[in-house]
C-alpha cells in the first residue's frame, strides 16, 4: 500500500512539474518578453500602391508610412512544438491503419 502511494506521489510530482514548466514557457514567450528596442520595422506603400516592410527607412515619396519598434523573434513555446508532434504522430498512425484495413479488405475480396 505504501509503495503505490509513493509511487501515485511521484507521477503527481511529475506531471504537476512538467504542466508548471509547459504554463511557464507559454507565459513567458508569449507575456513577459520585452520587446527589442534596436529593431524597427517600417512599411510603406509606393507610387503603384504596393505595400513594402523593410528594416531600412522607406525612400522618399513613399505614402502611408507605418513604423513599428520593438520586434523581437522568439521561438514559440514549448507547447506548440508538442502539440504539432503529437498531431502528426496522429495522423501517421491513422493512414497506417487505414492502409491496414485496405489491405484486409483487398485480402478478403482476393480469398
């Protein structure tokens, strides 16, 4: 009774840390993040009207200048990365059991 009661303790530990590190790393990249004050973007649009983003000044005669400071790339967090993993995992595994019951079926139509 004890060991499983130890054993029920560690899985807790663990999956309530690993949930914690997870929130932490979406909060973090997605809140807490300062934005980069050296980086400017700036858009703009040109005689024909197409609209331009650079990190350079627009040139002159431009129209509908925007000009955007602070961004920063961040990798996405942690989080993303599992849940795009596990959704190909899933599909993986769907279309080897869909090729599997063709199979069967070609199989039985065969016999």
């Amino acid at each position: 009774m004890k060991k499983k009661r130890i054993v029920l303790l560690t899985l807790l530990t663990i999956a309530l840390g690993s949930g914690g590190f997870l929130f932490y790393d979406w909060y973090i990249k997605t809140n807490a993040q300062k934005a980069e004050p050296s980086v400017t973007q700036y858009s703009w649009k040109d005689a024909q009207g197409i609209r331009h983003f650079t990190d350079r000044e627009p040139p002159v005669g431009a129209s509908d200048i925007r000009i955007v400071k602070g961004h920063k790339y961040i990798a996405p967090p942690l989080v993303y990365a599992i849940k795009k993993k596990g959704v190909e995992t899933y599909k993986k595994i769907k279309k080897k059991l869909l090729d599997l019951k063709k199979k069967k079926k070609k199989k039985k139509k065969g016999k």
